[in-house]
C-alpha cells in the first residue's frame, strides 16, 4: 500500500500519502471502492501489541483510529462514485468485532482517536457520531470503556457530535486552551475529561504553573475522580529522550523536554495536584528558573535582526515587473523549448554519500577531501542529465542531510540535536532542527556547490532552497514568539542568499514550500487568512530581490490547496511544480477556473514508490494535463526530489518522462 508494487508482470501504484492535519506526520489515504467490504484480520496488530505488553507486565490502553476520521479521511477510488461516510454502516461491524477482541484480551479502556472534531464538518460526517458512538454505547460490557480523543484544535463548533455516554473525552488544551469551560459543560454526567496540557507537538519543556492551573479548574468543575492529566497528542511527533543528547549546550537543553521527560512532566502535574503542591516542590521551583532563564538569555534575542526587520517596506515584497514581462526576459536567457524537463532538485543519496559525511563528521577526512568528492558526486548528476537530455539541471544536493536541517546549521539562532530523529513516514525518519532564537544568515549557504555546478554544465543549472515557512514548520518552532515572526526572519535570511547565488551565475533559483498546506489552519475564517498573508510575504520577501530574468520556481507535495488556490497564486512563482500524480484533475482545474497564468509542472509520477511508470503512462498524464493548462504553461517534472530512491530506477523514470515530452513536443511542433 505504502510502496507499490512492480513485479513478475503486476504492476500496482502505491496509495496516495498525505500529511496527518497540520503535522509532518504521513499517513496513507483510505482508498475505497462503490461496493467496498470491510474485515477484521485474524490477528489485529493492536491485539498482538496488547497482549505483547500486557505479558510483559504492563496494562496498557490501545489506541485506534475511530470509525468517523478513518472514513472522513478516505476518498473514492479513481473512477469511483462512493462518499466514504456512507460506508459508516458496513464498517461498524468490524469495529465491533475488534473491540470485543481487546475486551477479550483484557483491555479495561481503549482510546479512540476522532481527531476530525477539529474540522469544519459537512454535515453528513458530522451526522455519523450519533449512530457510531450510540452503537458501540449498547454493547455496554461486551467492550472496553471508550476515551474519545481530539487534539491538533477546538471542538467547540462540534459539541452536539459529542457522545453523552461515553466513558472519555481528550481535548487539545495546548493549542486552544480557552475550549476548557465549554467542553466540560457539554460532557455527560459521567463522562471523564482527559486534560492535555503538554504538548506533544513540540521540544520545550511545559510551564507547570500554567499547566496545574489548567487541571485545577477541570478538577473544581468535574472534582479529582473525572479529570486526568495528559500530553496533548500522541508524542510520536517528540524525539525520543533528552537523555541522548551528550552534546547538547547546557544553557539551551535545560529548555527542552523530549518524550520521555514528557511523560515525567504528566506524573509531575498529576501528582502537583493530587497531593499538593508541596509533593513536588523541587521540580516546581526548577521548572520555575528554567522558564526564566530562557526569558531572559541573550540567546534568543538577536537586535540587529530586528533591526532589519522594522525596516522591510512593501516594495520588498514584490519583484520589479509583473510576470509577462518577467517570462519574455527569461526566455531570451534560458531559450528553453516547449514542455521544458527537470527534476524536483535532489538525487539519489547514496550509501557511499552517507559514508562520506559521516567520515566528515567523525574528523575522519578534511573539509578538502570532502569538497573533492562533492565536486565529483555533482560532476557525474550533471552528466547523467545530459545523457537523460533534460533541460534544467540540478546539481543533486550530495552535501545535504536533510532539506531543512542543512541550513538551519548554517544559520544563527537554530540549535542542533544528535539523536533527536521523529518519524515522518514509514521507515523515514527526520531530525527537526530547533529555533532557540533570532534567525539571520552569517554567510552563503548553498552558493559554492551551485556555482561549481554551472561550471560543469552546459544546461541552465537551477539553485535549490528551501523556503521560509517550510524552514519554519519543519523545525521545532519557538513558542515565546509568534511564528509570523520566525518566518520573516527567515525570508529575509533567504533573501540574502537567493541575491548571492543570482550574482553567481545561476539563472534559475527554486524555493521549496512543502510545508505551506501542511501550516494551514485547520479551520477556516480569520486564522487561515491571517496565516496565508503572513506565510505569502514571507516567501515573496525571500524572492523578490532579483532581476527579471532570474525565474523564480518554488515546489509544493500534498498538494490540496484548492480552497485557497488565492495565496498560491499570491506567491507570484514564475514556475510552480506540484505533487499531482496521485491527485486526480479536480487539482488541475482550479488553475483553469481561476486563470492561472504563470507556469507550472503538475508531477507526472510517485517518487515515493519504487515502481518505474512506463512512458505511456507518463504520455497519458500529460495529455490529462494539457486537457487543463496550456501547451507552453505546462513543465514535465516527477513529484519531488529524488533522494530516497536508487539511481536504477530513477534513470529508467527519468528517460521514460523525458522521452514523453520529446513525443509532445514533436507532436506540437508539426
């Protein structure tokens, strides 16, 4: 499902993956056909999981997904006509049968995530939780008791979808603590409230005054037997432990707080109020200093930064002339043909590549040697291409780890972990660089391997950065100052070097956005609108200090942006490439219908699977394309970078994709 699968002549796409609501968790997207069934397998994981730990001693409570969110977060297959809620009926058997089976297994309670109770629900999923929870409500003993859990926002707007009668409710009192009076007046009589007042979102250590003040006030509404004390969400989004970190500034890990330590600070808080405060005086009082140690370190406060930022004027945001004429200078320069070919920026990362960095890292070869090779890496990615016969060359990325971690070490006011590793999808892990302060840019980051790269090439050679919210969210943000803050920052950091590698010869300069979808509210209204403008001039701070004949190109994944295709089209990107090969055209049509008019490269395939789509495949894609963008709007690009994948198969993609577009291009020609 998560892979794909291409072999002995069966050929199976991968599902589509997409981000878990505004984090850079993965899941893969439900899929489900008109006349879909649904069974238990024989032995659920969750079971087995279960029993693992319950014969080792430890009582747990499973979790799983509830019968809402997995159906609300589907979709219908390709050429399907099913809305996914109306299956509710088909499923509840088999959520019955699974919960019977953990009864059986021992499992006093089970936590039953509905994490869509944050959304602005139609009306038809919002309708489900009555019938749902009312079903499993008249199995009475036959299942564990049921803690229903929210988290990532407020459930306020959707407390009539609410069961009375369950035995649980969780809400997120981190991200909206102000729902606490509201949720608790719209519990049943004996329906315990779960309290998450540690964040399990981010690294810094949780404010116990705060957080005890929050659990009293549940406790004097609800009284001590109906309030329990939790983390947020899940802490799968949290390194591990603190514990590993040996070389970690004291002054900064006294800050922090990973998962482990989270799961003290909840006995702490717990036990604060329980027994009293006195029962934990010590921690209180360190927990105390280290709140204000942090408030006041010059660490965090950088008055130059915010110097410059006091003096960003509007024309700092917008590029000196408007696309068409931009696009006529861009040409003349790149003198690209029609359906122009490139990738996404990265190449295969190699075991090799890993080797070398790690031998750097450990003092095992110098700074020289190791530059040496990276020429070399980006000598033999330039000659692939033009054996491949793309048109706009990447030097591959071989001297980066991690798309954000690479230049959060290049920049002041990041700190750096070692172990810190939180899983974003499968077996893909990623470690979060974390902003302990004030962002700027003491020298060129990314401008060396660039520059060397058009000394090799004999094609237009594109900059690869990455832009200033996905910096932004794909690290562990500060919370003591607002994010549009850390973002500004950053898109004038970026600036800086986007000028720098223009002056160094590259005609062509990508900022990648990912984590722009993933950042938005999850509910709309003023929020959203607010976030979109923030996040907007920030990317155009980072873009908009080139001439018009440098093309700006900026890169999205998970690419359902449909509902405010507006601040896309805001971002003034002269090309723009989107994850769409899993994406149906409902996509492509909202460039149609709002007139888009600058470029752009929908992917024509999955870079996240290993499968290798035939040429035709790639011809059919762009012909569904062209059905949607006009002939000279449209790039050939695949959905992303190819770091993960073996340079086998991304030979064989590539040449199938650049051999589709030699086919339309001939096609056009005639």
């Amino acid at each position: 499902m998560g892979r794909g699968h291409q072999k002995d002549g069966i050929d199976v796409p991968s599902l589509e993956m997409v981000k878990w609501f505004d984090s850079n968790y993965h899941y893969v997207k439900p899929t489900f056909q008109d006349n879909q069934t649904f069974n238990l397998v024989e032995t659920p994981k969750v079971v087995s999981d279960f029993l693992e730990a319950k014969e080792a001693g430890i009582k747990t409570r499973p979790v799983i997904v509830g019968p809402v969110t997995f159906l609300h977060l589907g979709k219908a297959d390709r050429e399907q006509s099913v809305d996914p809620i109306d299956l509710l009926e088909n499923l509840l058997p088999v959520y019955e049968q699974l919960l019977a089976k953990l009864k059986e297994a021992g499992a006093d309670t089970v936590q039953i995530d509905e994490p869509v109770l944050v959304f602005d629900l139609p009306a038809k999923s919002k309708n489900a939780f009555k019938p749902a929870y009312e079903k499993f409500a008249s199995l009475g003993a036959k299942i564990p008791n049921l803690v229903l859990t929210t988290y990532f926002g407020d459930i306020v707007h959707n407390l009539e979808a609410l069961p009375k009668d369950i035995h649980g409710v969780h809400v997120d009192l981190v991200r909206n603590p102000e729902q606490l009076d509201t949720v608790v007046g719209a519990l049943g009589p004996k329906t315990i409230l779960s309290a998450g007042v540690v964040d399990g979102r981010n690294i810094w250590k949780t404010n116990f005054k705060r957080a005890i003040e929050t659990v009293e006030a549940a406790i004097q509404k609800l009284g001590k037997d109906r309030v329990i004390a939790a983390t947020s969400s899940s802490l799968i989004h949290t390194p591990h432990t603190l514990a590993s970190e040996k070389k970690l500034d004291p002054e900064i890990a006294d800050w922090f707080s990973f998962a482990s330590e989270k799961a003290v600070e909840i006995a702490t808080i717990a036990k604060a109020v329980t027994e009293g405060p006195a029962a934990v005086r010590e921690q209180l009082e360190a927990n105390a200093k280290s709140m204000q140690a942090r408030a006041t370190s010059s660490r965090t406060n950088d008055p130059k930064v915010k110097e410059r930022q006091a003096k960003i004027t509007e024309q700092d945001y917008k590029r000196k002339n408007e696309f068409p004429a931009r696009i006529e200078q861009q040409q003349k320069k790149l003198n690209l043909p029609l359906f122009p070919t490139t990738t996404i920026g990265s190449f295969p990362q190699t075991k090799e590549i890993r080797g070398y960095r790690n031998k750097l890292t450990k003092g095992e070869i110098t700074a020289e040697q190791y530059d040496k090779y990276i020429e070399k890496e980006i000598q033999d990615n330039v000659k692939i291409q033009e054996e491949l016969g793309l048109d706009v060359f990447v030097h591959g990325e071989p001297e980066r780890n991690d798309m954000v971690q690479f230049f959060g070490e290049r920049l002041d006011g990041y700190a750096f972990t070692t172990h810190a590793w939180v899983q974003s999808y499968g077996s893909r892990c990623v470690r979060p660089p974390i902003i302990v302060g004030d962002i700027s840019r003491p020298a060129p980051m990314t401008v060396k391997e660039s520059k060397y790269a058009v000394s090799v090439s004999s094609k237009p050679m594109k900059g690869m950065l990455t832009g200033p919210v996905t910096c932004l969210r794909w690290s562990f943000p500060r919370d003591d100052v607002h994010q549009s803050v850390q973002a500004e920052q950053l898109g004038l950091a970026l600036r800086d070097e986007v000028v720098d590698l223009e002056k160094a010869g590259i005609d062509v300069i990508q900022i990648d956005e990912p984590a722009l979808r993933e950042g938005l509210p999850l509910r709309s209204g003023e929020e959203r609108t607010k976030y979109l403008d923030w996040a907007v001039k920030a990317f155009r701070l980072s873009a908009s200090g080139v001439e018009d004949a440098t093309q700006i190109h900026s890169h999205f994944c998970y690419s359902e942006f449909q509902d405010f295709f507006y601040a896309i089209a805001a971002l003034d990107a002269d090309v723009l490439s989107i994850e769409n090969s899993k994406s149906d055209a409902k996509l492509l049509k909202v460039f149609v219908d709002e007139a888009y008019p600058r470029h752009i490269g929908p992917g024509v395939y999955d870079i996240h699977s290993p499968r290798v789509p035939s040429e035709q495949e790639i011809k059919d894609r762009i012909a569904e394309m062209l059905q949607h963008l006009k002939p000279e709007q449209l790039w050939i690009d695949p959905d992303c970078g190819l770091k993960t994948r073996q340079w086998k198969e991304t030979k064989e993609a590539l040449t199938n994709m650049v051999n589709a577009a030699k086919a339309f291009r001939a096609q056009y020609a005639k």
